[in-house]
C-alpha cells in the first residue's frame, strides 16, 4: 500500500505500522509522550457525540466508535501488564486475546466515559514505568506465540502508533460526517 492509498485507506488513516530499524532516546521520548497523550485526545475526540454517533461504525464493516473507545484500554492494558512482565521475567511468554470478540462482550456498550477514565487510569501507571525504563530496559523481550520475539522498545513504537491510530479513527469519522 502507497502512502498516499494509507492515507485514505479508513482502516489506516495515519498509514499501516511501520516498525523502527533501530530506536533512539529521542525515539523513545517521543513515543512514551503520544502514549501519555492518548487518553486525553482520546476523551478529545468523542467530546459531544450522542449515542447515534458513537454507535455509528468508522468504516463500513468497521467498529463502532464506542468499540473502538472501548478497545483501546483493553489492549492498552494488556500492553502495560506485557511490559511489567518482560520487566521482572526472562523472556516471558504472553498471551494474546480476540480482540475481535472483545468488541462484542457485553462490557463494550457500556458509556464510553467508563472506558475514558480506564484509559487515563491506565496510562498513568503506564506511562510511570515506560519513564523510568532505561535503554537496556528496552531491550527486554517478551515472545508473542504468533508473532516471535519482540522487544519493548518495538512495542514502544508500536503501542504509540496505536494510541494515534485509534484516535485518528473517530477525528477522521466526525471530518467525514461534519460532526
């Protein structure tokens, strides 16, 4: 995919994830400080939506906005309890979920505003530790049983892109809808 197809591809309204060749500190400053942004832009974009529009999908066959409201912090805190595990284990094992049946458990209706301070509760212990990891930190891996091993940083990069991709499917919905 071009980056101009990325671009307007609504799955990808900031482009497909693209992991780092190699991290910087700066990197990584810039990373943790997105993801410490993310409930607040977050709780930004769905700011006077009434119920038919959170409930409206972001693209045809898409999640709702109040799906992917509240996605977000479920996979925002299985990141943070994947960090802390590759923090204090050699090489853990994690376990990935079905996000997709996520979506559809009873708890995903729920007003968003439950999932809006999850998030920020979230990323505030969150954000605490990504702060005070060192570059040898990291480093650390975690192995993923569909996906090998990977690193934090990688994660790091990643789980920032996340923060603005989801983010960037409501702005994008409401600019669509001139909402």
């Amino acid at each position: 995919m071009t980056d101009a197809a990325a671009q307007t591809d609504p799955r990808y309204p900031i482009g497909k994830h693209e992991p780092p060749a190699r991290v910087t500190a700066r990197d990584r400053k810039r990373w943790i400080r997105e993801i410490a942004a993310c409930p607040k832009k977050m709780k930004e974009a769905v700011q006077g939506l009434n119920d038919e529009q959170l409930d409206t999908p972001y693209r045809e066959g898409g999640w709702t906005v109040r799906q992917v409201v509240h996605h977000v912090p479920d996979s925002h805190l299985n990141a943070y309890c994947r960090w802390k595990l590759a923090l204090t284990e050699d090489v853990p094992t994690i376990k990935p979920y079905d996000e997709a049946a996520w979506a559809q458990l009873a708890d995903a209706k729920l007003p968003v505003q439950v999932s809006l301070a999850l998030l920020k509760s979230v990323h505030k212990r969150w954000v605490t530790v990504l702060k005070a990891m060192t570059p040898e930190q990291g480093a650390r891996r975690f192995q993923h049983p569909e996906l090998g091993e990977r690193t934090l940083d990688q994660y790091l990069a990643l789980y920032s892109w996340h923060s603005r991709h989801h983010v960037a499917h409501i702005t994008e919905l409401r600019k669509r809808m001139s909402w």
